[in-house]
C-alpha cells in the first residue's frame, strides 16, 4: 500500500513538473491536508491550488519584467515627499499609477532641475507598470545613445530596435545629458519617432524646451521629436532646489533651531556641511 502510494507520488511529482506547476507540486500535500481537515470538497482542493499558482506565477513574472527593465536603483511613491515638491501634483501622479496612459500610448515629461526628483518618479510609476503587467525598459539617454551607436556600428541595430519595439514603456532618463552628436542625436529621434503612438515613453530632463536644440543638435530634429513627445503626454514640472539641499537645510534648521547655532554638538554640523558642498 506504502510503495503504491510513494509512487503515485512520484509520478504526480514528473506529472506537475512537465505542466510547470511548481507551486502546485510545492503545496498539494500540505493543502491537501487542510482542505480535509476544513472538510473542503475536492474541487475546492483544486481550486485553492490553482489559485495559489496564479498568484505565484504573476510574483515570478512581476520579478522578471523588473529584472528585464534594468532600473539603476528602484524607488517607489511611498518614499516620495509631495509635501517637499508641491508643484508636483499628487492626485495625477496616483492616476498615473494606473497605467491608463501606457494603454493609450501617451507620454509623460518629468522637467525640473537636477536633484528635484525627476528619476525617483520615473521609477516609480516605471516600476508600478511592471507590477501591472507591461513591458519596460529603463535607459539613462546617454546609455541608450552609446548602445544605438555600438548596435549600429556591429550592424545589430535592427536586432536593438526590434526589442525596443516589444516594449509598452520606455523611460528615457537624463535627456538633457545627450553629448550633441548628429548620429546620436538622428539615432535617438529614431527611437522617439518609431515609439510615437506605439510604445509609451517617460521622458526626464532638466532642460527647459527652449534648451532642447543644444541636446539634439538642430532646430528641425528639435522641432519634431518634441512634437511627437509632447502630443497627447502629461507634463510634470519638479519645480524649486534639489530635494537633497532642501532636506539638508530643513534638518539643519531643525537641529539648530532649539539649541541655538553653537554648533557644539557634531552631528548638528553635518548637515550644513552637506548643505555648503551641494551648493
Ligand atoms: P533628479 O532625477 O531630478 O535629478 P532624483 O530623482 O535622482 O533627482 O532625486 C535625487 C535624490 O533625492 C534621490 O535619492 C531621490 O530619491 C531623492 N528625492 C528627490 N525628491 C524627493 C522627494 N520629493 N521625496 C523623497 N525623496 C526625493
Ligand atoms: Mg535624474
């Protein structure tokens, strides 16, 4: 009875193995044995089952789709101060959490000077669309530029675009960095223009508009990729001084403020020397 029952168990075993049911197998016993104990029928044994593969499954893809989109650090809304950015409207940020834009393929341009939080929210709302389900991708520009050119010289260019192609959101960080290279630049609004209506981009930059010919090089190239990154996106301006002096200044203050400036104590010095070096 003992062996009859081992093998059973083993086949079982190569069964969900070949049907990649790797929850399943991990779970049927334990669950199994607290669906008898609950004196759940067996199609409520399997239904729990399942459901616990479901949701298995969607963590371990969820993990990949962040892994595939090669964040340089991940951060996530929870950490962001709206208290500290004010121009940075909440209420659009958390509609953008849900994703509508990417199925509408629309964009949205984080502009602000450096240190104001622009990469925090482009990884946020990036990560958030991992976690939803889309495929995504996270560049710095001047890394993508650099990658373009290599693919273009090793005559993998196609190859590139293809992948890029199979994104629902691309995030563009640092646009304002792009060394004004006429084939980056002509590389770059290649990229813009096949996305366009296709592919969802997050685009940061601490350059106002007026600023963008500098980047690209040339008024036409300037004109164009901004008509298609600005039809049909949101614009959000992450206005004032970088959130690292702020919060340096906000934390001196707080320290020195009851004690008065002294400056006795070392730790209550610290911030105003991070301050003084940011500057
Ligand atoms: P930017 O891309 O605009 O140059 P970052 O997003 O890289 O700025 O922000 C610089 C640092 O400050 C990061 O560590 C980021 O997490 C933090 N930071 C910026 N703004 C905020 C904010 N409003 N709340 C919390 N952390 C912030
Ligand atoms: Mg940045």
């Amino acid at each position: 009875m003992k062996s009859i029952e081992t093998k059973s168990k083993v086949l079982l075993r190569h069964h969900l193995k070949a049907l990649r049911l790797p929850t399943v197998s991990a779970e049927c016993e334990k669950v199994a044995a607290q669906c008898a104990a609950d004196n759940v029928d067996h199609l409520g044994y399997l239904l729990s089952l399942l459901e616990l593969e479901l949701l298995d499954r969607e963590k371990r893809s969820a993990e990949r789709r962040m892994k595939a989109a090669r964040f340089p650090t991940i951060k996530t809304l929870d950490t962001f101060d709206f208290v500290a950015r004010p121009s940075v409207n909440k209420m659009l940020i958390t509609e953008l959490t849900r994703c509508e834009y990417i199925d509408k393929r629309e964009n949205v341009l984080l502009i602000g000077n450096p240190g104001t939080g622009k990469s925090h929210l482009a990884t946020a709302l990036a990560a958030q669309a991992c976690a939803k389900g889309y495929r995504v991708r996270f560049f710095r520009t001047t890394e993508l530029v650099t990658t373009l050119i290599e693919a273009r010289d090793e005559r993998t260019l196609l190859r590139l675009k293809g992948q890029l192609a199979k994104l629902d959101l691309l995030v563009l960080d640092e646009l304002g960095y792009v060394p004004a290279s006429k084939v980056g630049a002509e590389l770059l609004f290649d990229v813009i223009s096949t996305a366009y209506e296709r592919t969802s981009l997050i685009v940061t930059s601490n350059l106002p508009f007026e600023s963008w010919t500098e980047v690209l090089g040339s008024e036409r190239l300037t004109g164009a990729t901004l008509d298609r990154l600005t039809h049909r996106c949101r614009i959000i301006e992450t206005k004032g001084e970088s959130y690292r002096l702020q919060d340096a200044k906000s934390r001196t203050a707080r320290v020195t403020a009851p004690r008065g400036a002294t400056g006795s104590n070392g730790t209550a010095t610290m911030p105003v020397a991070g301050a003084q070096t940011t500057k």
